[in-house]
C-alpha cells in the first residue's frame, strides 16, 4: 500500500501537453466494458480522490457504446479499457494489439446458475438436454459445456442467444441456465429474494481464469510509456483503496454515478465488499498483477477446445507463448 502511494508523486509524473485549455495534464482516454459497476470501482476511485491528476493524467472515462472496449483499445480510439483475461487470449491472437496490465479479479468471477427452487437441478450434470441462455459467444458456451461434462454430463443442451435479457428470461421460466457474474448478478437476485443455485466452473475442472483486467495496446504502451506507468499505477492506488475501505469507495463510485447507480446503493456496497474481500488481491502477488500460470492453463483450455484462430481466421496449430500477452511493467 505504502509503494503504491507514492505512484502519484511529482518526481513519476509526465509532462503533460498544452490542449489549448491551459493544463499541464495529459489526456488519457479509458474505455468501459458496461455500464459504471463494481467492476470499475478502482478507476472512479481514481478518478474522485485525485490519484490521476496526481500522476499528471486528466482521464476521459470513456460509456460504453456498441464496439467492445477491447476493439476501441485495439484501434487506438481509447488509450486504456477493460478486458478480462480470456478476451485478450482470443482477440489478441486474431490479430487485435491488445496488452493486458493491470488485473481487476484475480480469479473468475462467473457462474453457470439456475433458479434455486428447481427441484429438478441440482448439480451440471441436470442441465443435459435443457435451454441454455447464452450471450452470442461460442466461449461462453464453451464454459457451460465444460462445467456440465466436469460433473459427468454429456455437455449436450439447446442454446437461445438473449444477451442481457437471459436473467429476465431465467425468472420467468424460459430458460433453463445462464451465466452470471457472482459479485453483480448474483448479488441482486440475493437481494431480490430469489437467489440463484451457482455452480463455478472451476470445481468442475475449468482452469482459473483472472475474468476482468485493464488493456492497452502495444502501439500506445510504447509511445508513451511514461504516461502508461502513471495510469496504471494510478488505477492500482484506486483498486488498493478499495480493497481496503469499501463502503467509502461504493460511496465514490455511486456519487460519480449517480443516474445509473443510485438507485443500486445496496447492490453496489455490497458488490465492493465482496470484491475487495475475495477477488480484489491475492496472498500470491501484489494487487493487479498477472498469474502466470492462470494464462497458461486457460490457454491450454482455449487452444484444446479450438478456440483460437490467427488474424486469417485460421485455427492455430500450436498455442501462443501466453507470457506476451501480459505485463507487470507498469506496476513496477
């Protein structure tokens, strides 16, 4: 903590360039994933106790539209943006410049869920032969096949693509299964009184997986490193604040917020609660830092599932030395 405090100090912070307004900060852009949530609570931390216009960084916190951030990072129509672990994995070895530095979660938060007064599902292996909610992504399929096979299923199920509207469709019947992120949309069906049965991919023989994380490109990284590292660690000062007070940074992410989260107040403190006590930080590395062998095993995962084609579509003949798809340079 006390390391990272000093990341905003005088003596790191870039020179910033003249925009015309007078400032002397340098403008960053970051992209969002989603709606403002917990997820991003580290950045608006950053963004309301002036950790980023201590670093000499003004930040454009960047809503999100239609393109992924991952695509707009890739681009170089945003500077920073969020991207878990996985879709660097694949988008970057179809050719996106896609760099991971900095990692929100350091394990998978998603869950493979069903309602929990279904007498009929008690365990994966149930979900044979039923109706799949999914997203439009054949990985996240293929994180719902994997978790029903690991508990001796045949993986075998009808898939309907809802997007977001697959939790309305789960309590009203329509579906049988979703997926669902255990510290967002598991938290408010709790709260709703209607609590889903989870069941993580993990027990069920999936590799861990470090789900959410901050990208940049290679082509921005090395054009201005300076201003990278003051982000980064920025962003770290903001995640380690939250980590450790998070009722004051629920506060700060709901008063930045206050149109989309404001009526959430319960659901958002109780999300940083949970993310700061069991997937912010880790007893194995510094706050945000990269575990290797999560990326290798994951990896691993996509390629044997062929998951992963080249920038022609191709699918890889062999896997991709996954340790250039990460840094740690920028915590330094």
């Amino acid at each position: 903590m006390l390391a990272l405090a000093g990341c905003g100090s005088s003596a790191d912070t870039p020179g910033g360039a003249d925009d015309g307004t007078g400032s002397d900060q340098t403008p960053v852009t970051f992209a969002l994933d989603w709606a403002p949530n917990t997820n991003h609570i580290g950045v608006y931390v950053a963004e309301e106790l002036g950790y980023f216009e201590e670093a000499g960084l003004d930040v454009e916190i960047l809503p999100y539209g239609s393109t992924p951030a991952t695509q707009l990072v890739s681009a170089g129509e945003a500077d920073f943006g969020i991207g878990g672990q996985s879709n660097v994995q694949v988008a970057r070895t179809a050719g996106l410049d896609l760099v991971s530095v900095y990692r929100v979660t350091q394990r998978d938060s998603g869950r493979l869920v069903t309602l929990a007064d279904r007498a009929d599902i008690e365990r994966p292996a149930d979900l044979d032969g039923m109706t799949f909610g999914g997203f439009g992504s054949p990985l996240y399929s293929a994180l719902a096949r994997a978790t029903i096979e690991g508990d001796g299923g045949g993986g075998e199920f009808e898939e309907v693509v809802l997007d977001t509207g697959a939790y309305e469709a789960l309590a009203q019947g329509r579906i049988d299964f979703t997926l669902s992120v255990a510290t967002w949309e598991g938290l408010q069906a709790e709260l709703d009184g209607h609590p889903y049965r989870e069941f993580t991919y993990q027990d069920f023989g999936v590799p861990e997986q470090q789900s959410t994380g901050i990208v940049s490109s290679e082509a921005y990284l090395d054009a201005h490193p300076e201003e990278s590292r003051a982000f980064v660690g920025a962003v770290a000062r903001g995640y380690a604040y939250a980590s450790e007070r998070p009722e004051e940074a629920a506060d700060l992410l709901i008063e930045a917020n206050p149109d989309t989260l404001g009526a959430a107040d319960e659901l958002v403190r109780e999300s940083a609660k949970l993310l700061a006590d069991e997937y912010f930080t880790s007893p194995d590395r510094e706050i945000g830092a990269a575990d290797p062998g999560a990326w290798d095993a994951f990896g691993a995962f996509l390629f044997e599932g062929g998951f992963l084609v080249d920038a022609e579509g191709a699918p890889l003949a062999e896997q991709p030395d996954w340790s250039t798809y990460y840094t740690d340079e920028y915590l330094e």
